[in-house]
C-alpha cells in the first residue's frame, strides 16, 4: 500500500472542562507525531499490511524524528523535506472528559507544499492499492499532485480510497470542487459531518447512500456510531462500533481507514473490513495520539506481524 498525505507533529492538550479565555487552564500536554495520511500508514502497517509506503513532505525541523517514527512503526517513510517550510503542527485540544472530543489548530507547514515534482510513476511499483489523505486537496501544489497521481494509478490501474479529511477545509475548497478532484476514486471513507457537508443531506445514512451513486465504494465513519456501507446508491450494512473509554479521539477515523483498507487488501469484505476499521478506532480513542503502538513495542510484548 501506498499512502500519500501529510505527516505533521500533533500536541495534544488534555484539559478538563471548558478553556478558561484569558488565564490558564490545567492541562497534560504530549508531542506525539501525527498527521492524518501518516496515520493511516502507521495502523495499515499496525493491522498486517506488510509493504506500506508513505509520501509525504516535512521540514528540516523534525525530518530525521518523523522517518524514525515511521519506521518504528513498520512504515517505509518516502519523506521530502522541505528547505523552507517548517513540519507542520497541530494544536490537538482535547476535552479530557467523558467525549474526549477533540479540536485542532492546524498549521499545515511543509505537507501543504507536496506537489508534481515530488511524485514518479515508479512510486506505484508493487503498490496494490493508492490511499490518499484530503489534505492533499488543500492546496494548489496538493491538488496539482492529486491529479497526477489519479492519472499515474490510472495507467497502473490501481484502486484508489480518500479520506476527505477535514470539514472546515472542505468548506473553503467547496464541495463540487472537491467532487470534481475526486475523479477516479474508488472508495471514499467519510466522516459524518464530511459525508452531510459533501450531499447537502442532514442523515448520514442518505447521504452515504447518494455518494456511492457516485463512488464505487462508500465508507462513512460515525464515530460512536459505528460505520455505514454505501454501494449503488444504497445503504448495504450499518456496523456497529465497539465500546470503548475514551482518553483522546485524535486519529480515530485514521485507525479505522488504515485497518479497513488492510483488510480489504486480504480479501475481506467491505463489512468485514469496516468491523476491523471500528475495532482500530476503539483501541485508538483509548490511547494519546493518533498513532498506534510502535512496531518494535509490539514485538517486546509478543506480538507477531502478518505478511
């Protein structure tokens, strides 16, 4: 699997009730690498996936922590660094009550200028399947990329997912905008409000069901709610989420992409594959961070890797 998309450094600020404006409030604060499209990577590798590789752009900053980051986590980094542009950040505010909802400041640094130049068609040798993170949507640079990546998974014919990524940026972009990129996607992985904002819809459920009249594949990711699987203009199987105690819900539509995805590339189907996404989600929402345990972790506590 190849993963295109953003690898930015997430701090994660664990505070209980609201922000007090103008003076402090007590928080735990932790640097935790991060990045939706690194994400995926990281628990596609966690899950099985035995060959994932990641593209993405970071700066002199924190270049050489991020490739060992990723490589401690199974993940083959194919890092450009920026000479200019610093890592990006994310400011990761999370509620650390009952919700652990979370909101981001997001300064996208060096992976909103991944573009063309950074691409070859040799990247999609062996490559099964092409994620990419909606960030990459982001951007004139980004989008540029988006349509010659499309154009080279195309030649290949390799199958291509998306994860939109972030509601708020798809505002500005503008949804038929957005649509229009999306050209040749093959499976789309929504979040709720990304799936309402994308159809103009209010229920998740129809809304999933008018996407995949457009998208082969629809995945929409409904947090506590579990999962919706969309084909043909209908809604196929709705999965249910698996309980969990939430300590920080940053990176919990990641998880759930990179196993669905790994599962996909096994051979299961896409309700199988999104009962493996929620069971990746709870697991993440019970931790700090995005990102799972670190390869190396998992091999000290017994665990073993699937190829």
């Amino acid at each position: 699997m190849l993963v295109v998309g953003d690898v930015v450094t997430d701090v994660v600020a664990r505070h209980r009730g609201p922000l007090a404006a103008g003076t402090d409030t007590a928080a735990t604060v932790r640097t935790v690498p991060g990045g939706a499209g690194a994400n995926v990577a990281c628990w596609a590798a966690h899950e099985g996936c035995a060959d994932v590789r990641l593209l993405g752009r970071v700066g002199l900053d924190a270049a050489e922590w991020h490739e060992r980051e990723l490589t401690a986590s199974g993940v083959q980094p194919l890092l450009v660094t920026d000479p200019e542009a610093p890592t990006g950040t994310v400011i990761c505010l999370v509620d650390s009550g009952a919700s652990a909802e979370r909101t981001f400041l997001t300064d996208s640094g060096a992976s909103l200028r991944l573009a063309p130049d950074d691409w070859s068609p040799a990247l999609l040798d062996g490559v099964a399947r092409l994620h990419l993170s909606g960030y990459l949507f982001f951007s004139g640079s980004g989008r540029a990329l988006v349509s010659v990546v499309l154009e080279s998974a195309r030649a290949r014919g390799v199958p291509v997912s998306l994860d939109p990524a972030s509601a708020g940026f798809l505002t500005e972009l503008g949804v038929d905008r957005f649509l229009d990129l999306c050209a040749g996607v093959d499976v789309l992985l929504p979040s709720r409000d990304e799936a309402c904002l994308l159809t103009g819809l209010p229920d998740p459920a129809d809304a999933a069901a008018k996407l995949s009249r457009h998208f082969p594949l629809v995945v929409a990711k409904l947090g506590n709610d579990g999962a919706l699987v969309a084909r043909s203009g209908s809604v196929r199987a709705r999965v249910p989420a698996l309980r969990a105690t939430p300590r920080d819900t940053t990176g919990a539509g990641d998880a759930f992409t990179g196993a669905f995805l790994t599962a996909l590339l096994g051979g299961a189907g896409p309700e199988e594959a999104a009962r493996a996404g929620c069971a990746a989600g709870a697991r993440t929402v019970e931790r700090v961070g995005g990102r799972p345990p670190a390869a190396h972790t998992r091999r000290d506590e017994g665990g073993s890797r699937a190829h």
